[in-house]
C-alpha cells in the first residue's frame, strides 16, 4: 500500500522544516560567530570550546528540569497549543535578539534562553505525532520530518551562508551581516511553523473539571509516572539506553563546528560540508523510514548506535579538513535515521493520552544527556588539553547505550 502523508501531518513536518534552520545555525554560524566574539577577549581555543560547551550544558540542564513538568501540563486539555506557542516564540525572540549582541557572554546567556525555548518546544512538537499521525504511519511520518527538516533548513542557511561570506560583495560588515543572518532565520522558523499553530487539534489528553489547577495535577501526575515507570521495565530501560546514545548524537550536533574551529581547520570549509550532512541527511532519513516497513525497527536502531560509534572513533584521530568533510558524510547517514525511529519507537510503548508527559521525561534521558555529553568534552579537552580526545571520549556513551538498547528491545 503506497504511504500518502496527510494534510495535518504535511504541517507538522513543517515545523521541522522551520526550527532544523536554527538547528543547523547554531551548529555552525552560531559557534563560529561566538569564536569571533572570544578572540576578541583574548579566550584560548581550549577556552573557547570549553565555554560554548558550558554554555550548551547549562540550557540542556534547563530543559530537563523543566521539559517533564511543562510535558505532563501539556497533556491538559488544550494545554499543549498554548504552551508550544509560548515556548516557539521564546527561541524566535531569542534567535533574533542574536544578531544585536557583541559581548560574548551577553551573546551566550541569550543564547542559553533561545536554545532552551527551542528545545522546550520539540517537547510538546514530537507529542503532538499521537494526536497528527496514526500507529502504522509514526515510523515514516517521523522520518519526514527529520528529511524535510534537514533540507528544508538548508533555504535560509544558503541564504545566510552566501550574505556572511559575501559581506564585502554586498558592501556591508560580516557583524552587519550576521544581524541579518540570524533576523532571517528566525523569521523562517516563524512562517513556517504558522499552519500547524493554526490547525493542530489536541486529540488525546487528560480532563481536568478545574483547569486552574493543572499545575498541581501535573505535578501529581508526574511523581505517579515516575514511580510508574520503574514498573515498566521495557520503558525504563530504553530511557536509560536512549540517555547514553543519544548523548553522543546531540553532543556531535551541538559540537561540530566548535570541534572543526578548535582544531584551526578552514572556516569556508566546515561549513560547505556541515551543509553536505544536511543534504545526506535527507534521503538518508527518508531510507530509514521506508525500511522499517520491512525490517526488524530494533535492529535498524541498533544499526545507527554502532555506526555512531565507529563516527566516535575516527574523530579521535581527525586532524585535516578532508576527515572532517568524511565525518561530515557519516554523520548525515545516519543521524536522522536515529532521532526519527528513536522517537516512533517511543511513541508506540507509551500511552497516547500521556504523551507530553512521557515525551517530557524522554527529554530528561535525551536533551538532558547532551549536559553529559557536552560537559564530558568540555572537561576532557580541559585536562588532557587536546580536543580530539575530549570528542572521542564519546565512544564510552555509544557503547554503553548500545548494550543497554539492545537489553531494552529484548524486555
């Protein structure tokens, strides 16, 4: 039978396509700016790596202090519009508010709230696949997503791309150019996301006779989930699984660029390849998608946690910017294929009417992981003073999450 997306569904993909943009900027324009802003205060490379990754770790903390607690609200009735609206407009804002700062640590305390607003809202965006989607679409429908969102983000990142390189062309400053960069892709991640806001409907949720005190029940309901899951032993062991894998997956998305800089590799150059991750990405996530219909989805998950390891591994020894382009490629194979059967698979073992609940403590054990992952390099490369052995340290997460996926799918 041929997969037809459906019209909800084509929207809901869309605002992938709108916040992968700042995704795909701030790993690449953003840390590249932020070195700029650093030089200027005289900050080593070792430094400056090791604060973008603080800075990263703060607004992931954030997020997984407050994503259980705004998901487990968001399962109110008519709560999750609202709250995913709130939280949308706070990474807009933000991402824009970027291009007006020259202080690095105005810029990073900015963008530690755009990040967390960001972050915050793909917590009510991928509970929202329960109430867009049907059981035997998630798989390919989440894969979609993160398809179109890779080459989607691709519009305006060329378009940035070419105005800050081009700046002289252009008759205008690279700051002057930046400004406008970041005021650009705000605007597309907000035009892009306005179909899904005006359409969305909240189909499965909890009813509350008094909504004044959803905050209260949300509370109440999370202390019962959290004592709940324990009991649910296939839940709570790929949570577990999911905490350590990917870790590494977000920690190389958030890191990259930093990594390529920190390393003196061309500028120029780690951006034309982050931008070929993005473009493999695309039919890559799509393959991925088309091959759970006829294969086993724990040993394609499997698959990509192996592959992300062996990744691990080559950048402790990545010195030249044509080990960087073939990281590049790597990382485009399969990073899409993992975050998207990663999220389908979730979505089957938890109940529907819980989702943003359950989807907010997946984000403790996934975004709340990158503050491991990112602190894990930042103090690495801080003690052993070399930034390849502060990335490779990720081979640990990979293979404990790997053995830890693999106890999971067998519960």
């Amino acid at each position: 039978m041929k997969f037809k997306l459906t019209s909800l569904e084509k929207q809901w993909i869309l605002y992938d396509v709108g916040n992968s943009a700042f995704t795909l900027m701030v790993s690449t324009l953003i840390p590249i700016y932020f070195n700029s802003l650093a030089e200027t205060n005289q900050l080593s490379s070792v430094d400056y790596l090791a604060y973008w990754g603080y800075a990263t770790s703060i607004a992931t903390l954030m997020v997984a202090i407050l994503g259980p607690i705004l998901g487990t609200l968001a399962d109110t009735r008519n709560f999750k519009k609202k709250l995913f609206v709130a939280s949308m407009m706070i990474g807009v804002i933000g991402c824009a508010a970027l291009g007006f700062l020259s202080y690095w640590l105005a810029f990073i305390i900015v963008f530690v709230l755009a990040k967390v607003g960001y972050s915050t809202s793909l917590i009510f965006y991928d509970s929202m696949l329960v109430d867009v989607s049907s059981p035997d679409h998630v798989d390919q429908v989440s894969s979609q997503g993160y398809a179109w969102g890779y080459i989607g983000s691709c519009i305006p990142f060329a378009a940035c791309l070419i105005l800050v390189l081009g700046s002289n062309v252009f008759g205008m400053s690279q700051s002057s150019a930046m400004t406008i960069a970041f005021i650009l892709v705000a605007l597309w991640w907000l035009l892009v996301s306005l179909p899904l806001i005006k359409n969305y409907k909240q189909k499965h949720y909890i009813e509350l006779k008094d909504a004044r005190n959803a905050m209260f029940h949300s509370f109440s309901r999370l202390a019962e989930t959290l004592r709940n899951v324990k009991k649910e032993r296939k839940i709570f062991l790929f949570l577990i699984a999911f905490f350590f894998y990917i870790d590494g997956v977000y920690t190389i998305i958030d890191m990259a660029t930093a990594y390529g800089t920190a390393l003196g590799l061309d500028t120029t150059g780690l951006l034309l390849a982050l931008l070929v991750t993005q473009i493999v990405a695309f039919p890559s996530s799509i393959t991925f998608g088309r091959l759970c219909r006829n294969h086993d989805l724990g040993n394609l998950i499997t698959l990509c946690i192996a592959a992300y390891t062996g990744i691990a591994v080559f950048a402790l020894f990545m010195n030249s910017q044509w080990q960087f382009w073939v990281l590049a490629v790597c990382v485009g194979l399969f990073q899409g294929g993992i975050q998207a059967m990663s999220r389908s698979y979730f979505t089957k073992i938890i109940p529907a009417e819980k989702s943003g609940e359950y989807f907010g403590l997946m984000d403790i054990f996934g975004k709340g992981a990158s503050f491991f992952g990112t602190t894990l390099i930042s103090v690495m490369t801080q003690i052993s003073g070399s930034v390849n052995i502060g990335v490779g340290s990720l081979v640990i997460v990979f293979i404990i999450g790997l053995i830890m996926f693999r106890k999971a799918y067998k519960a």
